[in-house]
C-alpha cells in the first residue's frame, strides 16, 4: 500500500512540473505574433527569411508561419508537410499535362482544317 502511495504522488509530481499543453489549435491564421505568443507560448525555435518568421513547436509538430507580423500558414508535421507538397506537385503534373493534350489537340484540329481547305483549293482548280 506505501509503495502504491509513493508511485501516485511521484506521477502526480510529474504533472504538476510539466509544462502546460500548447493549445496551437487554437491558432488561426491573420492573428498576430503576440496573439499566439499569449496562448502558445515561446517556439523551441524561431527562424527568419527575409520578411517571414518561422516558428516551430517540434512537441507539437507543429509550425506557423508569420508575415508582416500575421499568421500566413500553419502546418503540421514534417511528413504532412511532405504530403502536402506531393499532392500539389501531382495537381500541378495533371494540370500541366492537360494543358498539353489541349494544345496537341488544338494543333491537329488546325492541321485538320488546313488540309481541309488544301483539299477543297485543289479541287476547286482541277
């Protein structure tokens, strides 16, 4: 029974000192740096690229992206991210190859009617 009693009071130990969880759900995009500061806290790490500022919450796998001192994006883990640029990359390839088939198949409908009007020209001169 002490035993029991020792391990509860060293996990309620553990809560007590960790950190509370970050609420980065909350966070929306157009809301200022001090605005997610108020409900997330400090990043682990803080990276600047000209006029963006990157945060990430590695914890949270979470990292927003600010311009002009607003929320510009915020994405989720590395691999979401991942995801997320091989989804446009494959939109991006279907939309060009589309373009493509547009432009071939406008070209033969061309080809088409200027064979068309050779034919009827050749014809009309016989």
């Amino acid at each position: 029974m002490k035993a029991h009693l020792i391990t509860l009071m060293a996990i309620s130990a553990l809560f007590a000192c960790s950190r509370p969880a970050k609420d980065l759900a909350s966070v929306e995009i157009g809301m200022s740096k001090s605005q997610v500061q108020a409900i997330v806290g400090e990043p682990e790490k803080k990276d600047v690229i000209n006029k963006t500022e990157v945060w990430n919450f590695t914890d949270s796998s979470r990292t927003v992206v600010f311009r002009a001192d607003t929320v510009y994006a915020i994405m989720t883990s590395p691999q979401a991210r991942l995801d997320s640029m091989a989804s446009w990359v494959g939109k991006t390839n279907e939309k060009v190859k589309k373009g493509f088939g547009n432009i071939g198949d406008k070209i033969e409908n061309a080809a088409d009617k200027v064979e068309d009007k050779l034919d009827k020209d050749s014809t009309k001169t016989k």
